[in-house]
C-alpha cells in the first residue's frame, strides 16, 4: 500500500454462511448483496481511512468458513491489529464455532483485538 500513513489489518472469521463477505461488502459498497458467493480461502480489500486525523490504510481480509480451509487461517490472522469474529444470532453451532475460534486466537503469541459480531442475513438489495 502507499504512503498513506498506518496500516491496520482487520480479519473477518467465523462459520459459514454467518455473513462475513455481506458485512464486509456492505462497509465497502454502502449496500447489502442479497446473493453473496462463498469465499474460497480469503478475500482482500482496501479502504483509506482517516482515524482520529490520522491518515490510515484498512487491509480487510475476508477469510473463508468451510471446514476444509480452517487449517489456513491462521495465516490471516496471525499478524492482524483486528479481529471480527461472526456468529449468527439464529446458529448455536455459528456461536459455539466463535467461542472456539477465540479461544484459539487467544494462544498466539500477538492477541489482536477481538471484536465478537453477531449477525442475521437480510436480504436487502442495492438501488
């Protein structure tokens, strides 16, 4: 990214189909995708930002929720200043998956933030 003052990474986990690439689109877009596709592995985004007058470069990574591709996200948050982790208020199992995933995140050697989300899908459409 360019010179545009700091970087934060921000990771998006949890389960599947908990919302996480439609919370990330609505950021960027300003809207809802009512169809979203299922993100393989990880998504990336950026956004500039101006935080308390500080000039700030957003690296969001939307990472995938399939059990095949948990092995890898670790590489996507090990070294973020932000996590948000989604959960859907209607799955207990989207939950007890978030609990498990702070827990893990917890033993690295660099704990980011953790922001708990919790999440219900509407299917609104951009105009």
């Amino acid at each position: 990214m360019s010179n545009y003052g700091h970087d934060v990474r921000l990771v998006m986990l949890g389960e599947s189909s908990v919302g996480k690439t439609s919370l990330l689109y609505r950021y960027m877009q300003n809207c809802f995708c009512d169809k979203p596709t299922s993100t393989i592995t990880a998504s990336f985004y950026k956004k500039k930002i101006i935080d308390q007058n500080i000039p700030t470069n957003l690296q969001l990574w939307d990472t995938a929720g399939q059990e095949k591709y948990q092995s890898i996200t670790p590489l996507y948050y090990r070294n973020a200043d932000i996590i948000f982790i989604v959960f859907s208020v209607d799955s207990i199992n989207s939950f007890e998956r978030a609990v498990h995933i702070i827990e893990t995140v917890r033993t690295q050697k660099k704990v980011p933030e953790i922001v708990l989300l919790n999440n219900l899908e509407k299917q609104l459409i951009c105009e």
